[in-house]
C-alpha cells in the first residue's frame, strides 16, 4: 500500500520547475526532493508526489458536533483522521504539532482509504471526517477515501481552512457531504499577517460550496483577542455571510486558547463570544453558535420563526431533541436548515481512539 503516489494538480514550467496547483500558492519546486510550504507535497524527478499518501496520525471516533457540525445528522458519531502537514502558516495553530510537523511524515501508521471506509461501518459510523490537519494538503487520499465511503453508504466531512484552487475545488466538494470552513478573520491584513495567506480565495471557496455544490457547510471563526474580534470586523463578516450565502447557514464562534506563536495573547473573554453571537443575530443570521466553552445557550438550535429551542446541548451532548423527521419544528411547522434523520443519534460526549487497518 505504501510507496510513491503521484499528485494531482500540477505542471511543470518552462524553465524546468513543477509548479503545485492545488492551492492559491502555486509553490515553484526547482530541485529534486524540493517541499512546497505545506511539506507534504514534494517533487520527485519530474513529478510531484503527496508523500503523506495512505498514512494517518491516528483516529478517533468523535461527535459530529466536534468538528463542528450542528445541523449535520445531530447525534452521531463520526471517524475522524488527519495526516501531517498544512498550506497555511497560522500563528495561533491548535493543532501545530501535526499541521507544522516535519517528520511525522515517517511515524504515521498505514491507512488505505478502503480500510478507513471499513473501519467506519465496523464502529458504525455515520460519517469520516478529514480533520486535525488541513484536508487539502491529503486532498487525493481525502476524495479516494471518500470514494469508498460512498461505495458502503458512509457520508464525508471536510474540516479545512478553505484555502484551494478552483478545479481542486470542483473534485474535492463534489466528493464531500459537509465541510465545516476556518473563516479566520474578515480582513485581508489578518489572513497575511497571521496566517501567511489571503482572504480572498476562502471567500471563493465558501460561494463554490453554498451555491455550486450540494455539500452542506457550516463556518468557524475563531476569536483570537486584539486581532479579529472588533466590532466592525465581526458585523462585516456576519453581513457578508448573510448576503452572500443566505442567513441559514450556521456560524460557529470559537474561543481562542494560547497556542503555538502566540501564547502571550489572553484566552478570549466568554462576553466576546456572547457579543459576536449577538452581531450575528443582528445581521440577520438564523443559526450562530459559541464553541471551545460551556454555554447551553450558544450550544442549543433555536427555530428562527418562533424561538423555540429544538435541539438543546450541554458541550457535544444532546439534551433535548424536538425536530419532526422532516427536519421541522412541531411548534410552528418552520423548516430548519440542514442534514436531519428521523431522531438524534447517542453518541453523546464521547472520545474513543480506534485502530484502523
């Protein structure tokens, strides 16, 4: 199963250099054994390869509302795994020991996709999840994965930065059942100082999804203080989703922890999180959320027309599950967007690290 697997989204140059097309940075690979900025993607010969091909850091069964995923199949469980490497260059990483790994590539355990479509319906899965590092740096290990999901029933969900080229995008969504999107701030001063990207190709990628695919999305921001979590940015952002994508499409804000490069900034203050929600209320959002913190209240899935509290959760557990099979509200009849079974799924708030293979 190991061995060299060539990438897709490439082309050489005039000058003899193979050009990397899978995301916005085009990296230029010039010598033999020459890395783009994600690590992962490396050129062999006159090839490019996808050296984390067929490994995984690990997996672990998760809630769907982890990733998270509030209207996506409450409930469930989900087989989550990540490889190494990332095409972002985020200062407030939370996962850095995989995103920014350059080793690891080695110590990862042998995973082919069919095994990881088996081992979802052996745990009886609801879905798999790529996650934990950024799904586009594995993006052809990801789809061929997700092809032998799909064979066996099994759904997939993408947890990325967003950050991907145009025709990358076409086949990666086409493949996905739901993304949950990293809309890190709304400024473009933010993408390049603190993540060494731009605003404008996740802004692409967020319309793509929403209106030219049929995965379902739903956003984090992550509120890191001092630096995207003004007012006027947050109201920008809020609008923006609003306008552009439609005001039932989920908005998760995420409370900053001191990581990576900037540990000397404070964790985010629980009024911030509690103030964009409100943003996001005002702006004409239906579904906004708080996460990294225990709030029922930013937890729970409010019925937009009536108010009525439908899907009630403490951290990833459900309490209370009011929606009728066809995803509505028994109070008021109003359509609740989103992925819904016939009820919730138990999971609960589990964790539990699996073997796969």
């Amino acid at each position: 199963m190991s061995g060299r697997h060539v990438a897709r989204y490439w082309r050489r140059g005039d000058d003899g250099a193979i050009v990397c097309e899978l995301c916005p940075r085009e990296c230029r690979l010039t010598r033999d054994e020459q890395r783009g900025l994600c690590y992962v993607r490396q050129r062999q010969g006159n090839e490019l390869i996808q050296s984390t091909w067929g490994r995984s850091s690990g997996f672990c069964i998760d809630p769907i509302e982890k990733k998270p995923l509030n209207h996506f199949f409450p409930g469930s469980s989900v087989l989550s795994f990540g490889t190494a490497g990332c095409n972002l260059s985020c200062l407030f990483c939370q996962n850095a020991e995989l995103s920014h790994a350059r080793e690891s590539d080695r110590l990862l355990e042998e995973a082919p996709p069919e095994a990881i479509a088996h081992a979802a319906r052996k745990y009886r899965c609801r879905s798999v999840a790529f996650t934990y590092n950024d799904p586009v740096v594995f993006a052809e290990y990801a789809m061929e994965t997700a092809d032998h999901c799909r064979k066996l029933g099994i759904l997939t969900v993408a947890v990325t930065a967003g950050y991907m080229s145009p025709e990358a995008r076409r086949d990666f969504y086409g493949r996905m059942d739901a993304a949950n999107v990293d809309l890190k701030g709304f400024s473009d001063r933010f993408y390049r100082e603190l993540t060494g990207a731009r605003l404008q190709p996740v802004l692409d990628t967020l319309r793509y999804i929403r209106h030219e695919s049929s995965t379902w999305l739903e956003i984090t921001t992550l509120l890191i203080p001092g630096q995207n979590d003004s007012d006027e940015e947050l109201t920008l952002l809020c609008r923006w989703i609003a306008t552009e994508l439609g005001p039932e499409v989920p908005l998760h804000f995420s409370a900053f922890h001191p990581a990576h490069k900037l540990l000397g900034v404070p964790p985010t203050p629980f009024a911030t999180l509690t103030r964009a929600r409100e943003i996001g209320r005002r702006a004409g959002l239906h579904y906004v959320y708080t996460g990294n913190v225990h709030d029922p209240d930013g937890d729970t899935t409010f019925c937009p027309a009536c108010g009525e509290a439908l899907i009630v959760r403490d951290w990833y557990e459900i309490r209370k599950y009011r929606l009728t099979p066809e995803g509505r509200c028994p109070g008021c009849g109003g359509e609740i967007a989103g992925r819904f079974g016939a009820a919730a799924g138990d999971f609960g708030n589990r964790r539990m690290p699996v073997e796969v293979g």
